[in-house]
C-alpha cells in the first residue's frame, strides 16, 4: 500500500509554490492518502498483461507541417498580462530558481 | 569556499577529471516545436507568440514533422539509434521563462540514444558516447530590471519576452568523458567542434554559439588519480564560444583541484562562466527545487518513426565528416599536418565553400589559416564568426588573381572587411586600394627611379640584379605600396638591360 507521509505534501506543497501551515498539513496529509489508496485498489484489478496506459487512444505520429500560421499581435499577447512594460510581461522578481 | 587555483599541470598529478557536456541546438525549422509561430530570430518583443506558446487554457500542441526529421537526421549522423516509440513529457517548474509553468520535453524515452563522435585532438582520436539526444523546446528571454548589476541578483522585477518559448531544442547528452587527462579541456573543445560541424553539415540550425542557436553546459568532476571512481561535478552552464568550452573545463579543474586538496568538498551547484576573465561563479544550489515531476505530455501523442522513415532518411545524409576529410585532404593536396591544422581551427567548411567559390585550394588555406585565424586570435573569436564569409575571400582573391590586388592590399582589404567598412569593392574604391598596373604610370615611376638613383642604375646594368631592390623600393614608395613588385622588377629589368 503506497504511503504518503507528512514530510511528503509539505514538500510537494513547497515544489508547487503552496503555502501551507501546519494545520494544514496535518489535514491534507490522511486526505490524500485516502486518494492514494483508492487509486491503488484500480491498480490492483490490472493484471501483468495490461501495461501501463498514458495515452488511451491507438494514435502515433500526429504532426503538422512546417508551415508559419498567424501570431496573436503583440497587443492580443499582452490583452490579459497584469503588467507590461517595453511589451513585455512584467513579473514580480525571482530569486535563486533560474533554470 | 577557499577559492586557491591549482596550476594545471598540478591538477593532473593527483587527479583524473571527468566530463558530461550537454549541448543544446535549436533548430532551423520555420515555426516552433508545437505551433505555427515563426521561429525565427529578431522579431518585436511579443509578435511570434500564440495561444499554445503562451500556455492559454484550451490551447492544443501538436508536433512538427521537421523538428522530429532534424531529431533522426542529427541521432544517425551521431551514429546512435533511433528509438521506435517515445513520448513527450512535462517538465515541471516554476520561472516566468515558460508561462505554461512546464517544459515540454522528453523524460526516459529520448528519441535517439547509444551514438558516439570521434573527435581528434593532436592526431589522437578519443571516442565521446553519446548517451541520448532528446527533442525538446526552448523558453522565453527574460531581462531583469532594476538592482546593482542587472544580474538577476538584485533585481526589482522582470520582463519577459516569449518569441523564443516553443523553438524547437535538441538536448545532446554525452555519458562521462573519462580518461581524457590532460586533453580534457581540448576534448572537450574538439568535441563541440565536431559536433558544430556536423549539425552544420546537415543544415539542421543556424549553430551560432554568439547567437545562442548552439549552448554548451560543461559538466566536470575530479577524483583522486586512478582511483577509477568519479566526484562530486560542477555544471557550468551557457558556455558559449568553442574557446570559452575549453577555458571553462580548464577553470575549473584547477578550482575543484584547489577545494579537494584542502580537504574540503565540492558543492553540487550550477555555475556561470564569465567570458571575460574565462572564470566560473556560483549559481543555483542542486537542490529539491530540481525534482521536476515529470509526467507523460496528455496533449501530444507518442511518436513512432517508421523504419522505412528513418532508413529513407540515413540515406539522405551528407558525407560523414571523417570521409568528407580525407577526401577532402586528397583534393587540396594538403599535408596530413596541414589537413589536421585546418580541422582544428574549424577552418574546414569555410575553406570548401572558399573554393566552391572558384579560389584555389593552396589560397584559401593561406587566407584563412594564417592572416584570418591571426584576426580571430586577436579577437577571442571563432574563425566562423569573425564576420568574413568565404564569398570575400575568393572575390579577394581573384583580384589578386586578375593581378588587381597585391597580397599587401589584399590584407588591407580584409582590414577594412573586419572594420565593418562595407564591401570589398567599396573598401578598394575607398581606401583607393586598386594596384597600378598600367606599364604607362609604372614606367614613368621606374624612369623616375633609375634617373634619381643613377649608381644603382650602373650597378644593375653591370649585370648585379640583387641591386634592383633598392630601385623597387622606390617605385613602391611613389605609388603608395600600390605597384605589383613582380612587375616593377621586371620593367627595371627591361629598361637596364
């Protein structure tokens, strides 16, 4: 039976930028450990002949060719930024987590 | 941290160093990876973007056949296997440079694995393995704004631009680069190198390491002297100039070497190397931050290139640049030594394309091996981006051909091509570059010469030909250096004999 401890959804919740306290914590944990164990139940009716599925549909090589379609004016682009500047999108500065 | 540098060769008595490089391509194609933007380079901030590179809900990826067709073209050209089913998957990461907050990449299913190059380093071959080259797309440019250095320490906020989010990547990978030892640096150098010359044989991208199209990260670890175990690595990152690759493993094998031998450890971490003073400064912490949680992309479907595909097009491709040497060596009827010189200048394609333009094989080494690398030298430059183009040379040199030019004006030529001053024939209207070859003025020139140096005159009409030099001089000097001295001499010849 997968397990998911505390240490886990805290540290989930820092890789998805979710502030969570402690309280918090303590009430998601054995939520989504409740999830974990129904999904291992439908893991359990597959049998060794039923690999595991990410794509559902029979389909390969869907491609398009390498033709230039329209852009969005750089007006459309920046309709819904919350702040623009030199038309570009404006954000808050980051630290420490360039790639 | 003690920063005390090892001497290189200090470096190598106590231990082995070991590289990964990662190289980073973006490709030629039209449009980006999974829309119909253009992806091409220069365009306003905002304008080749569209709802599925901005990541807008609703929005639906699909792939680009050239993309993946440059993807196996590059696999097979770097002798690797082409896998018959892969995915795409999701990077997943929090920074404004991909607004879709994932990279849409490939996990543990690469679409090419297992290749190797040859690379040469002073007539030693040593075998680079290629451990995948995975398809990929690149992310938005972000410039930060406000704080001390416009690093993006200190920074108050940043723009993001995302022309270049969705422009399709191939990530190459190698495996560990070991026994290299003190070759290491050059290895490393010679492999990017090939690597250049290859992609660039298969027009796959524009490879320009100034211009980003090719990014070099230098992975490097030490460990004690035959211990056959590896270390604790370094990943400098954007290493982007051949020199600079070379300069960046040199760095830092002499740092780690300086951190270990005072008993203290490596710290797992990224570093940016600094053009400038071709050192290396800490960046980001390895941290958790790097568990990415990749998951296989929903949106995109598996790609399973056909075999007829993939052997349709392992027939399409160019001469391999092994064969296309030795050919090429036999040809221009170069020395072995000179062949070799060439290679590692990254002369190769530019003396080609010299001669494709109807320039001898012998002219266009002499131009490009000694005035032009002497020129890239001075600048810390590559020869291919030094911004002369083998189209110049051969004009050039047919000038000196049609006896137009002299070799000396030919080199002034060139000056004035790297000084940005327009084009070969605007530089000789301009500097006035043109050789006098009209017998009428050299003539005049010549009797001018004779009859102000009249003991040399007698000397030279006695039969001492070596006397002629002090005449030429003359003759040069009155016309600007412009006269072809060949051609002086023989008039003098002619008028004393």
């Amino acid at each position: 039976m997968p397990e998911i401890t505390r240490d886990e959804v805290a540290h989930l919740a820092d890789l998805a930028r979710i502030d969570l306290s402690d309280a918090e914590l303590d009430h998601l944990a054995p939520q989504l450990q409740v999830i974990l164990e129904s999904v291992a139940s439908i893991q359990g009716l597959a049998g060794d002949d039923v690999p595991a599925t990410s794509h559902p549909l029979p389909m390969t090589n869907v491609f398009r060719e390498d033709v230039v379609t329209p852009s969005l004016t750089p007006e459309q682009a920046l309709s819904g930024a919350p702040s623009v500047e030199e038309q570009r999108f404006a954000v808050p500065r980051i630290l420490g987590d360039e790639q | 941290m003690t920063e005390t540098l090892v001497p290189f060769d200090e470096v190598l008595e106590k231990y082995d160093p070991a590289m990964g490089l990662e190289v980073h391509v973006e490709l030629n194609t039209n449009t980006k990876m999974f829309c119909g933007c253009p992806a091409t380079f220069g365009g306003e901030p905002n304008s080749q973007v569209c709802p599925t590179c901005l990541g807008l809900p609703g929005s639906m990826p699909v792939v680009n056949a050239k993309a993946v067709e440059s993807a196996i073209r590059i696999g097979l050209a770097l002798n690797g296997k082409i896998a018959e089913w892969c995915r795409f998957a999701r990077k997943n990461y929090f920074y404004p440079d991909m607004p879709k907050n994932f990279q849409t990449s490939q996990y543990d299913e690469p679409i090419v694995y297992d290749g190797y190059l040859d690379v040469e380093v002073e007539g030693e071959t040593y075998r680079v393995e290629i451990e995948r080259a995975h398809m990929e797309e690149d992310t938005g440019k972000t410039t930060h704004i406000g704080g001390a250095t416009g690093r993006i320490h200190g920074a108050d906020y940043s723009l993001v631009d995302y022309n270049r989010a969705g422009i399709p990547l191939i990530e190459i990978v190698t495996r560990p680069i070991l026994g290299a030892g003190a070759k290491a640096p050059q290895v490393a150098k010679a492999y990017v190198a090939a690597l250049r010359e290859i992609l660039l044989g298969l027009g796959v991208s524009d490879v320009r390491m100034d211009q980003g199209s090719m990014r070099c990260d230098v992975n490097l670890s030490l460990a004690p002297k035959g211990s056959g175990t590896l270390g604790t690595r370094t990943e400098t990152k954007n290493v982007n100039s051949l020199r600079s690759v070379e300069r960046a493993v040199r760095f830092e094998m002499s740092r780690h070497a300086g951190i270990l031998d005072a008993g203290e450890a490596i710290f797992q971490e990224t570093r940016h190397f600094h053009e400038d003073t071709g050192t290396t400064s800490a960046g980001r912490a390895k941290s958790d931050a790097d568990d990415y949680r990749y998951f296989p992309e929903p949106d995109l479907v598996p790609v399973a290139p056909s075999r007829e595909w993939v052997e349709e097009l392992r027939a399409s491709l160019p001469e391999r640049t092994a064969d296309k040497r030795a050919r090429l060596q036999v040809e221009w009827g170069y020395s072995e030594l000179e062949m070799r010189d060439v290679w590692a200048a990254g002369a190769l394609s530019l003396i080609e394309a010299t001669v494709a333009e109807g320039a001898s094989a012998q002219t266009a080494r002499k131009w490009w091996m000694a005035e032009l690398s002497r020129s890239a030298n001075d600048r810390g430059v590559e020869l291919a981006e030094l911004g002369v183009t083998p189209v110049q040379v051969a004009e050039v040199q047919k000038l000196v051909d049609a006896k137009t030019l002299t070799d000396k004006l030919a080199r002034q030529v060139f000056e004035g091509l790297l000084a940005g001053e327009g084009t070969v024939s605007e530089i000789i209207d301009a500097r006035g570059l043109a050789v006098v070859s009209d017998d009428g003025a050299l003539g005049a020139a010549v009797d001018e010469a004779i009859a102000s140096q009249p003991a040399v005159a007698e000397k030279i009409r006695g039969g001492n030909q070596a006397a002629a030099g002090a005449l030429i001089g003359a003759v040069m000097k009155a016309t600007g250096g412009k006269a072809d001295a060949k051609r002086v001499r023989e008039l003098i010849l002619e008028k004393l004999a």
